[in-house]
C-alpha cells in the first residue's frame, strides 16, 4: 500500500488550509472506499502529518490534529501541501521551515509533491520549483512572480504536472487536482465516482474564465503606470503602440522593455486583456448581443475577437455570455 501524507501546518494558516485538508482527505478515503467495494485493495495509507504532537492547527473556528509527525513518517508515495499564508521560506514560521526542509528531503527521496492553490509559495520556498512550471491562484500570480522570478508560473492552467510535482490554480479548484491524482493514483473510473459523488466538473482543464485582470500596476516605473491609466480610459478607440511610446517620450524598443519589465505582458497584449476584461464584464451585466460588445470594446472583426477572447478566457464570447448572464439562466 501507498502512503499519502496531508501536510498540517500550525501556523501561517487561514480557513483555505483547513477546506484543502479535509478535501483530500475525504477524496482520498472515497477513493479508498470506492476501490474496497469493487473487490480491490485500497491504494493509500492517508495520513495527516504535522511537526510535532505538541503543535496542531487551530485557527479559533477548527482544530486539525495530526496523526504522525514528520520524524513517524518514514515512507512516503505522496505529499500534499494545503493553501497557507506562507510566502518565503525566510517569512515562514520555524516549524514551517522545517516542513519546507522535509519535504524537499522527501522529493529527492522520489516522493512525489502536490500543492493546492497558494501552497505553490510554500512548495517553491523549497526550490524544487526553480526553472519548472507552476500553477496558482490567478490573484496572486504578480505577488508569486515578485518572489520566485525563476519558476514558470501559468497561471491560465488548472493543473501543473511535472517530474513529480503536481500544482493547480486557485481556491476550490484544489478538488480538480484530486479528481487528477485520483485517476493516476487509481484508475479512471475511481476518479469519475469521485467526481460525481463530490460533483466536480473532471474534464476543466483551465482557471483562464475566471481571472480577473487587474492591470499589474505594482511597480515603480511611473511613465509605464501612466501609458497604462492611458490605455485603461482608451481601450474603446484603436490605439497604436507607436504612437504610444512617442506620447510618453520613449522609442517603440525602449517603450516595450519597459512596459515588459513592469507588466510581464507587451503593450499590446496588455491591451487585448483590457478588451477582453471589459467585454467579459459586458456579457455578464448587459442585454447586449456579442457584435454589439465587440464594437464597444474596440474590434470590428468577428473573427479577430472571438478567437483573442477564446485564447485569454478559454471559451467563446458566446458561452461566456451564456453561463454568466443572469438573464440568460
């Protein structure tokens, strides 16, 4: 039998760790379950996992407590790290330090690691991360970016896999990433009982419908924030980034590493996301048909707009509209 390990962190926790522990742990004994019925052998041995039996979580509403330490734990197939509060391995509390030692340890054991939501920061404070790609909540991608410059964060995917390291987007979206452990770990099967039982859309493949783009103004170059605002208030009327660049003083060459440098995005993909961010916000609040919001938000090719939408959100401005307009349900 295979043994998974749920991380408990004692510190550094909020509501969105306990939902990631109790997740796992109820998919992973449904999953068990499911297989006992069926005539076969349980896969996992699950185990909650803290530092010590003297430190539990406890954040005034619940409290979690382990059922081994790391010291007891001396196998492991699988780790999952839950949402926490940590950010770097130098802001982490000690006992957190000791979990990010741990489960570095166990990775080039051959342990596999998972991370749920914001756990990625938790999981990239190892460095296991470095030069590998990496998927989290889409409102802390700029944060993420400003510490571990040398991870590949994507935030548009669901689910990350590689060399053994599993991370997924933001929030709820944690129960995908166990529906996708579940048919590794398992079969395919086992993950579709989950999925219904738990009543999880098993084949979302993105978080991209649900970002909400919000202008990665958190820099210092003040004529980038500025081209910005400009681009904010105009999006509706063609802009030509030519042109922008001389508004603002600067050549196009110089105009786009800076505005790269401070946005991680080129101006003009900068600009197709406020388009698209409008349109999105249009669909959900107006009566207004797809052409009549393309023509607001600046495109005059249907085409064109429909496949920028699809390639940012993930799906058509016909079913955005059609799953996000009230009046449409």
């Amino acid at each position: 039998m295979k043994h998974v390990s749920i991380l408990i962190p004692d510190d550094q926790t909020n509501m969105s760790t306990i939902a990631c522990i109790v997740g796992s742990l109820q998919v992973f004994e449904a999953a068990n379950a499911y297989f006992e019925r069926i005539g076969k052998n349980p896969v996992f041995k699950i185990s909650l996992v803290s530092v010590s039996h003297d430190k539990f979580l406890n954040n005034g509403f619940f409290t979690i407590k382990s059922d081994i330490t790391i010291s007891e734990c001396k196998e492991n197939d699988l780790i999952i790290l839950p949402a926490t509060l940590i950010r770097s391995y130098k802001m982490a509390t000690p006992n957190n330090q000791i979990l990010i030692d741990w489960v570095k340890k166990q990775y080039i054991k051959g342990t596999e690691i998972a991370s749920m939501c914001v756990g990625s920061f938790m999981l990239a404070s190892t460095g296991l991360l470095s030069g590998k790609v990496c998927s989290t909540h889409w409102a802390k991608e700029e944060e993420f970016k400003n510490i571990f410059p040398d991870v590949n964060i994507q935030t548009d995917k669901l689910i990350t896999d590689e060399n053994g390291i599993y991370t997924n987007g933001g929030a709820y979206s944690f129960l995908h990433l166990l529906m996708y452990l579940v048919q590794k770990f398992y079969d395919r099967q086992t993950a579709i009982h989950c999925a219904k039982y738990f009543q999880v859309d098993i084949n979302r493949s993105q978080q991209s419908e649900f970002l909400i783009f919000n202008g990665h103004k958190s820099h210092n170059d003040e004529i980038i924030l500025k081209a910005q605002l400009f681009m904010e208030n105009n999006y509706q009327v063609k802009i030509s980034i030519e042109d922008l660049s001389i508004k603002f003083g600067l050549s196009r060459r110089n105009f786009d590493r800076r505005f790269i440098k401070a946005t991680n995005l080129r101006p003009f993909d900068y600009l197709q996301r406020l388009k698209v961010e409008a349109a999105k916000k249009a669909f959900e609040n107006s009566r207004k048909s797809v052409s009549e919001v393309m023509y607001d938000v600046g495109y005059n090719d249907t085409k064109a707009f429909r496949e920028v939408f699809v390639r940012i959100t993930g799906i058509t401005p016909i079913a955005y509209k059609e799953k996000y307009n009230i009046d449409l349900q």
